[in-house]
C-alpha cells in the first residue's frame, strides 16, 4: 500500500483536505489552460485569411487530406457493390443547372479537348454554338430541393482553385448586356473629363471581353472560368453516339456530404470508353490531367482527375432502377461516381471537356473540397 493510500485511510482530515485542495488547483490549473489553448486555435482559425469561402486553415487541411489519398490509392479502389435487391428509388436533392425543363430531343454532348476532332462527322467548328430547347420551367412537384448552405463567403480565392492568367480580366455580365459606348455614356457626344472617356473605354473593353463565352452560369458560385470560349470547336455527340459505347449496369452506394446515403441500381456507359472511343488530344506528348463538365445553361460545373474519369465505375448514366433517366434527376446523361461525393456527381451533362488546367468547380467556390475524395 502507498503512502498516500496509507494516510487517507488512516482517516486523517487534515490530510484529505490539503490534498484535496491540492488536486483542486491542479484540475483548474489544467482545464484553464486547455480552454485558453482551444480558444486561441479556434481564434487563430476562425480568423485566418478563408480560402474558397472556409478558414485557409481549413482549406489546406483538406487538401492536405487529399494529397494523402492521391498518394495512398490514387483512386483505384473500388466502391463496394450491392444484390439489385438492396437498391431504392433515390431521393431528389439539387436542382442547380435544371431550373428549366429541358427538350430532350434538342440535347447533344458538347465534347472539347478532342483528338483531331475535324476528322470526325460529328466534328462541329463551334461545339458552343449548339441551341437547346427548353418548354418552360420544371413543375414545382419535379424539383429537388437543395438543402446544402455554403459556408461565409470571402474575398480570397485559392491559388489551385483560380482561373488561369489572362491578359485582361473577366466581368460576369449577361449575354444580353448590350455593349456601352461613350457616346451612351453621355448622349450629347461631350466627354466632360478624361477620366470619364478612359472609364467609358474600359467598360465598353470588358463587355467586348465578356463576349467570348456564349454560356456563363448565374447561379450561386457564379460563371465558371473553364466554360468554353466561342469559337471551341469539338464534337457533337447525340445519344445514338452514346449507345455506341458498351452498356452497364451496377448497384452502388450514393453518399452525400449532409450524411445521408443510398444504395441505387445504375445503368449506362463507362466515362472511360468513352475517353477510349474519342481520346484527347496529348499535351506535351502526354495525355491532359483533368476532366471539366457542364450544365447546358453554365450554371452548374465540376472538374475530376483523368484517374477518376477514367476509374471502371465512373459512369454516364442513362438509367436509375431499370428506367429511364428522369428530367429531375438530369436527364438525359448524369455523373455517377461513387469513389465520390454525390456534389460531384453533375446531372443534365451538356459539356465534357478534357482539359490540362484545374476546372473550376461549383461547390468547391461556395466552401467545399474539390477533390470530395470517399
């Protein structure tokens, strides 16, 4: 028996009470300095310069995380697979890039980045000047609702996640702005300064500039910097070119990032056939790092690693449980991916493009990783 055993038991009061006393201070002494050390960390993120609209901290933990990811499976591993039996209808959630519904017969995948692409029939000079129909917009009983709210927003972007450089920068205005010159500027032809003529010149320079893109989204995260320029061409694919391709089927697990999940049967074809079938072109005898994808309407995009474009379970999906693909839940071509987060799983796909830059990506503006790695 100890020593301090020996005299407690003794039933010495005085003892009891010094000691007592003693692991008192001590207990406070402790838990003071683990409050003040929690504070100062809390304030030290809470105040750190956000990135993408999270604390930089914050940021650059998660992309910390997935650098060790990358280097650990390098996103080869296969998500688990299900019995049919176990699939579910799955639930409707997001709507972005789907305000409208869309005629499906006026749909073509616009495919960018494309080896040669002029010695195709499906080649198109300007894959962006393609129109799609729309018959008014999606019936309140059609719609998901999206309940994801993005974290506080910031004035800094990070560096992996800005546009490439540009000689002069970019305006988000709409396609229907008309160009303003001096002279609207001031109707009676008179330029009262200087400044007022150079104010008037720029403004009229990032309209002209504004005009390269035919398509920039107006949701939320705003117009993507990887949505194609006028004038891109590509090929024109309908979805008699898609079927071309050899179809899938399988059960995976769809988890999004509120916490809930569900098993869904899939059907439709690998992305990475579809890479096979119309290959990029090479960059520096090398094939492109990234794949970019899009809503018709701009609205909603993401960016993937050619490792996960190209993973045997990426698919293009035409079918969910045995059936057609629904307008709300992207028809007629959605991402499934389930090495993924399901915001990274893009419905209504109207654009993929292969690409050797970074693509932007909506929710990873409004605060989430990009990377979404499971």
């Amino acid at each position: 028996m100890s020593e301090q055993n020996r005299i407690i038991t003794s039933g010495d009061a005085e003892t009891i009470k010094r000691l007592s006393a003693k692991r008192t201070r001590r207990s406070f002494l402790v838990g003071g300095v683990a409050a003040a050390a929690g504070y100062g960390l809390w304030h030290w993120i809470d105040n750190s310069a956000p990135i993408g609209r999270i604390q930089g901290v914050l940021r650059r933990t998660l992309q910390a995380n997935a650098a060790i990811n990358r280097a650990l499976w390098g996103e080869r591993g296969l998500a688990p697979e299900y019995p049919v039996s176990h699939a579910v209808p799955l639930r409707l959630n997001g709507v972005v890039g789907m305000d409208e519904t869309l005629d499906l017969t006026s749909w073509r995948l616009q495919l960018a980045g494309v080896a040669s692409p002029e010695s195709s029939p499906l080649y198109a000079r300007d894959v962006t000047a393609w129109q799609y129909k729309y018959s008014g917009d999606m019936q309140q009983d059609q719609q998901s609702f999206d309940v994801k709210s993005a974290p506080k927003s910031d004035e800094h972007i990070d560096p992996e996640d800005a546009p490439p450089a540009v000689d002069a920068p970019q305006v988000s205005v709409s396609v229907s702005v008309k160009p303003v010159t001096k002279s609207e500027l001031n109707p009676a032809g008179a330029v009262d300064s200087a400044a007022g003529a150079s104010l008037a010149e720029h403004i009229e320079e990032l309209l002209n500039q504004r005009r390269t893109k035919r398509n920039e989204g107006n949701a939320e995260a705003g117009p993507s910097y990887s949505s194609l320029d006028i004038g891109t061409p590509g090929l024109l694919l309908a979805m008699s070119d898609l079927q071309k391709l050899p179809k899938v089927e399988f059960c995976t697990e769809f988890k999004c990032i509120e916490g809930w999940s569900q098993v869904t049967q899939w059907g439709g074809y690998r992305l990475r056939d579809l890479i096979e079938m119309y290959p990029p072109a090479k960059i520096n005898g090398r094939e492109p790092r990234y794949v970019y994808m899009e809503t018709p309407d701009g609205n909603y995009y993401g960016g993937y690693d050619m490792n996960a474009a190209r993973h045997p379970q990426s698919l293009l999906v035409t079918e969910m449980s045995g059936q057609p693909l629904t307008q709300q839940h992207g028809a007629p071509l959605r991402l499934h991916m389930p090495i993924k987060y399901g915001y990274k799983q893009i419905k209504r796909i109207g654009l993929i493009a292969y690409t050797d830059t970074r693509p932007d990506d909506f929710w990873t503006k409004l605060g989430y990783d990009w990377y979404a790695g499971i």
